[in-house]
C-alpha cells in the first residue's frame, strides 16, 4: 500500500492508499490544502484543528451542494461522486485521528 505525502496548510502528512490511487489522493489533498489556507487566511488565531474542522465542513457543503444537482442518468459521474466522497471521508477521518492526537 503506497504512502502519500500530502501539504495541507503548511504541514506534511503521510495518507497510505491502495495503488493506482495516488494521484487522485494528491488532487483531493490540493483541493484541502486549498479550503484550509483560505481558512486560516480569514480567521486569524484558528488552532489546527479547527482550521481542519472548517475545511472539512466547506468541503462537506460543497460536496453536498453538487450531489444535489447530480441527475439519475449521470450514472458514471455519481459513481465517482460516490467514490470521491468516500476517500474524502476517509481522509477527514485520518485528519481527525492525527488532530486528536496532536491536541493529547
């Protein structure tokens, strides 16, 4: 299972993930990095985790506000809606486990 190492706000993380499926982890990683500096750009004194917590959240209503507008014959693009939400939870997760243990 290969590593990735991804750049999210200035920090490194390494995201293990099946093969094959680096580079769309590295894209999904741009698009946190991306949402978690506008973040922190616009709220100054954030901590980490809650900068991980608003980027989670923008990233969440944007997901939300495309899956709305996904139509039933679109079978091939909700199927990798599906797919992107699903690593997108997954690395969410992750970044809730690393954010907990950073706090403790």
């Amino acid at each position: 299972m290969p590593d990735v190492k991804l750049s999210i706000a200035g920090r490194d993380y390494f995201v293990a993930c099946n093969a094959g499926e680096e580079q769309r982890l590295l894209e999904l990683g741009a698009m946190v990095d991306a949402t978690a500096r506008q973040v922190a750009g616009g709220a100054r004194g954030l901590t980490e985790t809650r900068i991980l917590l608003f980027s989670a959240l923008l990233l969440a209503d944007k997901l939300h506000d495309a899956g709305g507008t996904v139509t039933p014959d679109k079978t091939e693009t909700s199927a990798a809606m599906l797919q992107s939400a699903d690593t997108l939870e997954g690395l969410a997760t992750r970044l809730e486990n690393l954010a907990l243990r950073l706090e403790n």
